[in-house]
C-alpha cells in the first residue's frame, strides 16, 4: 500500500495515498472568523471554496511552519447529512511516498480518546511512523464548524487570492 | 526519530562522485544519487521560507482547473507512396530496410503482391500498397530520387508484411489534438484503413490502421 509522509513536529506520520486527491502548495488562506483551533482558514482549490485544517496546530497547539516543504493535503471527508466534502491538511514536510505492506502497522494498544485518528505504528530505520487516519480527523467542535458553514464552502465562488 | 538531517558539509562534493570517489557507500550505491544521504539533502533543500511572490503565483495556480498532462503521446513513422503520404504507428513498424530485390512468384497475379524478399535472413511477403490503395503512379521523372526507396517492413499479431515506399520522413509524435478525422474528400480506398490526419512540415499525412490493412491484405491473398 502507498502512504503519503508528513511530519508533526519531529514525528512522521503517514496518511493513505488513494485517499489524497491532490497535494497542493501551501497557499495564501482567506481567513475564518470564529472558527476553532485547528481551522487555519479556506483557500480557493480549483475553483472550490475549501476549509484548512492546520494539523500541526490541531495536535501540538502551533502552527505548521510556512516552507516549500509545508503542503497541503487535499482529502474527502464525510460531513453532516452524509455529504462527501473537500478538506484540506495542512502538514509539514509532505514530501515523500511510502510503499510498505500494512502488516508493518502494529497497534500500540494506545487509543487516545482526544486523537481518535492516531492509528498503528510501524518502525522504520528512521523511526516510527503513525498512520493516521483523517476520516476520523473531522471531528467535535470542527466537524459542527465546518457543517455549520457548509453552504458558503458549497458555492463555486472563487476566492481572491 | 527526526528524519536524516542533511550533513554539514555537501559529502557528495567531497567524498562522493562530485569529489574524490573515496566514500565507501559508493561500492553500495555506485552513484551518490543512489544513495538516502544525497535525496534527503535534496528534501532538506525544500525546508526553507517560501519566496515572496511566490506563494502568490501558487495561489492563482491552485484555483485554476488542474491541468491533465497528456502522457499518452502517439508516435507515428510518416513515409510517402507516390505522391501520397501515410504514416504507420510506431509499434505496427518493425524495420525500414534498405531496398532490395523481390523476387517475384510464378502464378501470382501481378499488383499487390509483388513477391518475396530476404530481410534479414527471413523469407518475407511483399506488397503494393501503391496499388492496394489505388495510388497513381508518378512520373517516373518525379520518381528519380531512388536512393530514398526502402522498404517498410510492418507487422500487427505476429504477422509479418513488407513494402517498397518512395521515402520515409521519419518517426512524429502526435498529441491528440493533432489527429484529424479524414475528410471526405479523401479517396474511398484510402479512408477505409485510414484512422486519422495530421500535419507535419507541409504535408497532409494519412495516419493508416494496421488492423483493417492486414485483414484486408489477408483477405486479397486468399
């Protein structure tokens, strides 16, 4: 299976490469008022209005760093009412693929309830990488934010750069 | 564990191929591009602020449609047969040999087969597709430029057939929307094996079908 890396910090994590739609440039984000932490902003992805999701910002509390290496990670997520909804992941050094068997993906027996998407770990040479899993990653105050402004991401309005 | 931190000094440039060979990685990888040390530098090297301006062109990029690379490139071998031009995909064309002689069978009416030759030590069927197609002849005065004529030897499932062309242009490569759907105006014979036009240099080329050319030929033989 093909993983896409990334970084959190000095960690490596990987998300599921058929999953990923596009990887795109860390762009200029229009701002959200009011929205939670984690919610970094909406940027115009092809003619679509789609939210930013700061991933560093999400689970370490700062925000990613804004080099050519910082990207963002356009993926699907299901919002309310069952809709199929474009998101982006903010991630760090998302740079490289991955091509490993998911049998190397140990669960750790750590589940931790604030970070539902934290999956399995494998160890590689360089380190352990997590899997994580970004279906579980909209959730709690984002999952009601984003729902909540669903219709103005649903226009096709481009956003002024 | 945090990723291969880039080496203080460009090792590649000192001890690496760009240096003096002396790393002993290199009896592994050969060539420092080979090896993790020289890719993760080459990572590294996009861990630096974004320039200014730029991620204001890259904005303007990411609203625009994406743009599909076309890959799918077809590549074509143009040739002339009389005063026609036609071309052959690529993959249906195995050789263009140097003309020879056909040697011609008893008993075989003459036109489109035109006989056997020797292509490199095998026995091989020669047709006209001047006359299959229903080519006029030139003048033998335009035909002089005889050192140009080879033969084009094609083959589509395993079979094999050879003919004599007047020149060859060469191998093009045609993005999709250069093909052209032949016009009606083209000659009946021509249009059933012909799947598309294209420009290049001038000429109008009939980029022929190998499939319905082979059945067709095989059809003539029986």
């Amino acid at each position: 299976m093909l993983f896409l890396l990334f970084h959190l910090g000095p960690d490596r994590y990987a998300l599921q490469a058929s999953h990923v739609i596009e990887v795109v440039p860390l762009v200029t984000l229009k701002s959200l008022p009011h929205a939670p932490a984690g919610v970094a902003g909406m940027f115009n992805y092809r003619g679509q209005l789609v939210p930013a999701v700061d991933l560093s910002q999400l689970t370490l509390g700062v925000p990613a760093a804004q080099c050519l290496s910082t990207r963002i990670i356009v993926v699907n997520y299901t919002g309310a009412g069952g809709t199929d909804r474009l998101l982006g992941l903010i991630a760090e050094k998302a740079t490289e693929t991955l091509r490993t068997d998911v049998r190397n993906f140990v669960a750790h027996g750590l589940k931790l309830r604030s970070a539902p998407y934290l999956g399995p770990v494998m160890l590689d040479p360089q380190g352990p990488i997590q899997w994580l899993d970004e279906k579980q990653l909209v959730s709690g105050p984002i999952s009601r934010f984003l729902s909540a402004n669903a219709e103005s991401f649903d226009s096709s309005a481009a956003v002024q750069a | 564990m945090p990723a291969a931190q880039a080496p203080p000094t460009a090792c590649w440039a000192q001890v690496g191929v760009y240096g003096d060979s002396s790393c002993p990685e290199l009896q592994r990888f050969v060539h420092c591009r080979n090896c993790s040390v020289y890719s993760a530098a080459g990572l590294d090297l996009l861990n630096r602020p974004i320039p200014a301006g730029y991620q204001h062109e890259l904005t303007h990029e990411c609203g625009r449609p994406r743009q599909v690379r076309q890959s799918s490139r077809n590549s074509a071998v143009a040739f002339r047969v009389s005063a026609e031009w036609l071309a052959l995909p690529t993959p249906a064309l195995l050789e263009i040999a140097e003309y020879r002689p056909i040697r011609s069978l008893p008993h075989r009416r003459q036109g489109i087969f035109l006989g056997l030759a020797n292509i490199r030590g095998e026995v091989t069927l020669c047709v006209s597709l001047g006359h299959f197609l229903g080519l006029e002849k030139l003048p033998s005065r335009e035909s002089l430029r005889r050192a140009y004529h080879r033969l084009l030897l094609i083959t589509h499932e395993g079979q094999r057939l050879a003919f004599p062309v007047d020149e060859v242009h060469g191998p093009v490569h045609l993005l999709p929307e250069q093909l052209l759907p032949p016009p009606a105006t083209i000659a009946r014979s021509v249009r059933s094996y012909t799947q598309s036009l294209f420009r290049s240099e001038q000429h109008l080329i009939g980029l022929l079908a190998p499939r319905p050319l082979f059945e067709a030929l095989n059809r003539s033989f029986t």
